[in-house]
C-alpha cells in the first residue's frame, strides 16, 4: 500500500523548533495580547481565564478555556475562578457560532495523564466544533485529519466576532 502526503509546512516548527519545558497556558496567561508566541493565539482574557486556540487541533476551531492560575484539578479553583471558567466556555462558544457557525460540539475536560490530558498540571477545557460529516474518509481510510483553516485565520475570525457579539460579559 502506498502512503499519501498531506502538505502541512506549519508542523516543521513542531517537528524542529525547540521543545518549550514549560506550561504552555502559562506562558500564554503571562504574554502581552499583541506579542508573540503563545500570546498570539490568545483569543481573549478574563480576571481569571483566557480562551487559546490549541495549535495541534482535533478539528477546526478547536480551541481550549483554561484559568490563569496553574491548578491541576477543578477542586483547587476557587468560586469565582470556576464561574469565570464556564462563562469563558460559553463565551468561546458564541464566538465559534458567530465565526464558524458549526452544527455542534465536543466540550470536555481531561484530568490527569491517563485520561488523555496532554498538559496534566493545569487544568484545561477543550472545545471542539463539530458539523454533520465532519468525520469522513480521510481519518479512517488515510490515517490523516484535514483541518481546513490556518490558526492565523481562525484567530482573526473569533477576535472580530468577539468584537461584533454580546458574549463578552460585561467587556
């Protein structure tokens, strides 16, 4: 059986850039909003959570809402941290409505390494939009995920609709 390509030249920074030891939140959480690295795939920030596109996405427009403050579980948040968080989900929620208009989605969080959590010590929520067919052919026959928007586009459209909806809360 012959193996297929898919052209994809942004993984060439995953492949040989150098490995980043620490958290990747964060460094996100602690980045200027118009700097570089990890603040430009910030969407937004709250007193106490931000919303960051993952740039290793399951599908487009997957991105992930994650407090400021480095904690593992969601018992360690305090009130006020938990209710910033899910109003950031629902927020991040309305912009991908508002930016992408998907059909429904994955929201899910991963404690602990055995449950899948990439970044176990701290605590994440992923939320992935989902469109009727967008599993097809392509993962099953080619072993191979087409992610059809670059983060660069995907980041522009959730900022301007973050600009054009009422899912601020209170900007």
């Amino acid at each position: 059986m012959s193996m297929d390509k898919l052209w994809a030249p942004w993984r060439i920074d995953y492949v040989q850039g150098k490995k980043n030891k620490g958290c990747i939140f964060c460094a996100a959480a602690g980045s200027k909003p118009a700097g570089r690295g990890h603040a430009r795939h910030v969407v937004f920030r709250t007193p106490y959570s931000m919303c960051i596109l993952n740039i290793f996405p399951y599908n487009n427009g997957h991105v992930m809402v994650a407090p400021l403050r480095h904690v593992r579980d969601l018992s360690r948040l305090c009130d006020e941290e938990v209710l910033d968080l899910m109003r950031s989900v629902e927020r991040t929620r309305k912009l991908l409505i508002a930016a992408l208009k998907p059909e429904g989605f994955n929201i899910g969080v991963n404690m602990g390494r055995v449950s899948g959590a990439g970044i176990p010590g701290h605590l994440h929520v992923h939320i992935v939009p989902r469109w009727n067919g967008d599993t097809n052919f392509m993962p099953i026959v080619g072993n191979t995920k087409v992610i059809s928007q670059s983060l660069e586009q995907l980041h522009k459209l959730l900022r301007h609709a973050d600009t054009k909806t009422d899912a601020g809360y209170g900007k």
